[in-house]
C-alpha cells in the first residue's frame, strides 16, 4: 500500500494487491501531512513485524530440525547409553527455544492481526472520507448553484437599482420642470394681473386717445392750413422776387439812362461856363 499526497488537502492510497485506488480529502494541510506521517509509521511498523516473523519462523524451522535430529540422538544414546547426556540436555534447550519461538509467533501473529485490523479501519475511514468527499462534492455543487442563483438574483437587484436610481433621476428633472412651469405660471398670474390693472384704465387712455385725437386732427387741418399759407407765401415771394428783379433791371436801366443825362446836363454845363467865359 502506498499514499500520495497530491494537492495541500488530497491524497491517494493506492493498493496494488486489490487493485484500488482511493481519494482522501482533509480540512487541512496539517491535517494531510499527519495521516502521511502515521501512515508511514504503521507501513514501517507493518514491514518490521513481517520481517521479524518470518526471522521467528526460520528460527523455529531450523531448530524444529535440530530437534528432529538430537532426538534421533537421543534414541542412540539411549541405546548407547548416558555418554550422551550433554546433548540430551542441549535438545531440551532447543525445545525450550522452539516452545518460545512459537510463542514469539504467535504474538507477532496477533500483532499481525492488529496491524491488519487496523488496517481494515484505515481502509473504512478511506472509504468514510470518499463519502465525504462525495457528500461535500454534493454540497460544494449545491454551495455552487446557490451562489449562481445569488449572484444572479443580485444582478437582478442591481438591475431593479439602476431602474429605480434612472426613475428617480426623470423624477427629479420632471419636479425641476414642475418648479419651472409653476415659476412660469407665477409669472404670467403676475403679467395676467398687470393686464387687468391696466385694463381698467384702458377707458380713460381710449378717450384720452380720442381727444388726441380730434386734436391732432385739428392740428393736421392747422397744419394743412399753414401749408396752404406757406405755399400762398412761396408764391407771393417768387412773384416779388421776380418784381425785384425786373425792378432792379429796371432800376438798372434807369440809372444808366440817369447817368447818361447827368454826363449830358455836365456837359451842357461846360458848355454854358465856356459861354459864359467867352462874353
């Protein structure tokens, strides 16, 4: 038999003699390290018992024939006679030795038996620990589907969260669109209330609008007078100016002609003064 340590918690014992192979699982590497300890202890125990029975049975075989062949003396001595009493005495040593040789056997026979029935237990708690480890195969696969089925409900959750979280954030922007119309509506109560405020005087305003109004229509025909006027006026005074005109040419031609007679009449003066001055 043989025991392996295959990972910090597994091994495997092999029996070749029963062509079996079993898997051990612990809860601990220590626990691991010392059923290999104990293990090699008992195979050593176990090959030493065998080695030191068979060493006991060779024994007792061997002085069985030495038996077999003192007593053969011993029948010639009895015929020879008590010449032969030291080998005689010798068997009875053998005898002695054979008797505890078989005792020595038996014990190592009944430690043999221990050491096998400890072995039986070894291989039923071998045996025991398989079932464990099935049943926590079992439960590890059971462990496995719950913590899917966890991790799966806790991605739902997740999920249900992020709906919830996106809800509450089109809430919050609905409630700021709420604030927004209600401020709005506020606004328009306060323009609304404005309007009616204003509206009460929009008698009064229409007939101060039509008072201004027949005074600004009197004042358009005033004013359309005053054109009349004006134009009247721009007549009078393009009719004068042309009058001035013509009377400066007029004015013109009369001074050239005035001048004229004044050089006449000058000369007429000379004329006289020469005269004068000739008498």
């Amino acid at each position: 038999m043989t025991f392996t340590k295959t990972s910090q918690k597994f091994g495997q014992w092999a029996d070749s003699r029963a062509n079996t192979v079993f898997g051990l699982g612990f809860s601990s590497e220590q626990q691991l390290t010392k059923f290999a300890e104990k293990f090699q202890e008992v195979k050593e125990a176990a090959r030493l018992a065998r080695d030191k029975s068979q060493e006991k049975i060779e024994t007792s075989s061997n002085h069985s024939q030495a038996s077999s062949v003192n007593g053969t003396d011993d029948e010639k001595a009895s015929c020879a006679g008590p010449a032969d009493t030291h080998l005689k005495s010798e068997n009875d040593k053998l005898k002695i030795a054979l008797t505890q040789s078989a005792a020595n056997v038996k014990k190592w026979e009944i430690e043999l038996q221990t050491l096998r029935e400890s072995n039986a237990r070894l291989t039923a708690a071998l045996q025991e620990s398989a079932a464990s480890v099935e049943q926590w195969k079992r439960q590890f696969s059971i462990c496995r589907d719950e913590n899917d089925r966890l991790r799966n409900k806790i991605d739902e959750l997740e999920e249900q969260c992020s709906e919830i979280n996106r809800e509450k954030e089109k809430n919050t922007q609905l409630k700021r669109r709420i604030e927004e119309l209600e401020s709005e509506l506020r606004e328009k109560e306060t323009e609304l209330k404005d309007l009616r405020k204003q509206s009460e005087i929009i008698p009064q305003l229409m007939s101060e609008c039509e008072y201004v109004s027949e005074k600004l229509e009197a004042a358009e025909r005033d004013n359309q007078n005053l054109e009349d006027k004006v134009r009247s006026l721009k007549t009078d005074i393009e009719e004068s100016k042309y009058r001035q005109r013509h009377l400066k040419v007029e004015l013109k031609s009369f001074l050239e002609v005035l001048d004229g007679k004044i050089d006449d009449l000058h000369d007429f003066r000379r004329g006289l003064s020469k005269l004068g001055s000739d008498n």
